[in-house]
C-alpha cells in the first residue's frame, strides 16, 4: 500500500464514514478501560468529536479536552451535544498545548498511526498526563487485515493499484504498540484487539460512505470507467449479503493502555 498524506477536513462526510465504526470500537475500548468518574481528560487526534462524545456521555468527566489539526473537523465537534463540556481547539500530537502533568488520562482514538513519529505522540501522551494517569489508544489493524476498507483494498491490489495509507502504519501493530508504550516509560501496560461489526442497508449505501474516505475517493477517481464498474461487481462479490440484501462485515483494533509511574 502506498504512504501518502490522509487529511480529514469535513465533519460530517467523516461521521457517515467513520463515525459508526469510530463509536462501535469505542465503547468496547471504554469498558476495557473501566476509567472512574470525574477525571480530566486529553482526546488527542479527536476530529470530529465522535469519541469525545463518548467520553461525555459515559465517564462523567470533569474535563475534556479536544485537540486536531483539522479546523473543518473541530467546527463539526463544536457542534455536537458534548461540546457542553468538552473544548476543542487546533493542536500537534506532537507537541500538545498543556503543561506537565495535567490530565488523568490522555487518549488517542483511531489516531495513532497518523501521527509523523508517533513515539513523540506518545511520549507527549505521558507529558500531560499526571503520575499514575492512565495513557491508552485503539487503532485499526492496517497491516493486519483490519481496516474497515479491507475489502476494496484487496481488490485495489488485485488491480495493482496502491491504496492509501497513513504515515505511520506500522504503529497500529499490537507489538509496536506495546514497544512506544515502554520506550515512554509507561507501565501496567495492557493490549487487546477489538473486533466490531457494521451493517450497510445495501451496497449502493457501501459505495457511497465509501467514496467519503479521503485514502479511498483519489485511488478511485483515477479509475476509468471500465475499471472502476469492474472493481464495484468484484468488490460486491466479496461482501457477505443476506436475504435482504443488508450488508455486513467486520473490522479490527489493536488496543493498548498503561500508567504513568508515580
């Protein structure tokens, strides 16, 4: 697959792509987590605010705080019942605008594997979060087979096309994970995978949230027609359908969590 810049500018196009996967993995996360009521919270890479309104609608916190480099994403976030609570404002995973040891814990959800070096990323994770704060992430298994676009990436390589990825895929690995997580000094370090499934209501549905996702829409774009009504019969074919014609598939997350020493 091929490693190029993935942006994510528009809210709303991200929600009918993203959000129903990005929620589904995060409520699995959250119960893993099993965080306490009343911490203070960092989402980092929060987007359009999909997990963050989780966070506000299950862990009773007392504060969240949102920070992306998409202005188009934070005004969709601003706009979501969670903004209530939580603030959201333009931010660098790796270099975030808080000081030392401020939050409880710090997330970062579906996110990880966008960041430039991500063992920056981490190690600010650890910065702004308090001795014995919990740090902890979920990414899509890329290179593993998880992605909820896998079954159009394998027809795209059967095409010889290159599919998009994120920058720094290989830290959506399980074991790579568990490596940032020590190499920022963290410990009770935990992982998990978490597998969830989504129906579409037929595959028009599928094609149409699918040609939202700025990794997918270049790639298909440049197909000819031909080409393209081709990869849309092979792509159908691989897709599980029932009677009524629903669709539904799975994907996976590399889960991993640890503590900042006292």
């Amino acid at each position: 697959m091929a490693e190029q810049q993935i942006r994510f500018d528009d809210g709303a196009s991200y929600e009918r792509f993203m959000g129903v996967w990005s929620r589904s993995v995060g409520e699995i996360f959250l119960g893993w987590l099993g965080p306490s009521e009343g911490l203070r919270w960092i989402d980092i890479g929060c987007g359009n605010g999909a997990f963050t309104e989780l966070l506000v609608e299950r862990c009773a916190p007392a504060e969240v705080q949102g920070v992306d480099p998409s202005e188009g994403q934070l005004k969709f976030a601003r706009s979501r019942p969670a903004a209530r609570l939580a603030k959201f404002q333009i931010g660098d995973a790796m270099s975030l605008p808080f000081p030392d040891n401020h939050f409880d814990a710090a997330v970062m959800a579906l996110v990880l594997f966008f960041v430039p070096e991500p063992a920056k990323g981490v190690a600010e994770m650890a910065r702004v979060a308090r001795p014995g704060g919990l740090v902890s992430a979920y990414a899509w298994d890329i290179l593993g087979g998880g992605f909820p676009l896998q079954p159009l990436w394998e027809e795209l390589e059967a095409f010889g096309q290159q599919p998009t990825l994120p920058p720094s895929p290989e830290a959506s690995r399980i074991d790579a994970m568990q490596a940032l997580w020590r190499a920022a000094g963290l410990q009770d370090i935990e992982t998990r995978e978490i597998t969830v499934n989504r129906t579409f209501v037929d595959f028009d549905e599928f094609w149409a949230i699918t040609l939202m996702s700025p990794a997918a829409k270049p790639v298909l774009t440049a197909l000819g027609e031909q080409q393209l009504d081709l990869l849309k019969s092979r792509t159908r074919a691989r897709l599980p359908v029932d009677a009524a014609g629903h669709i539904t598939y799975s994907a996976r997350a590399n889960a991993v969590k640890g503590t900042k020493p006292k």
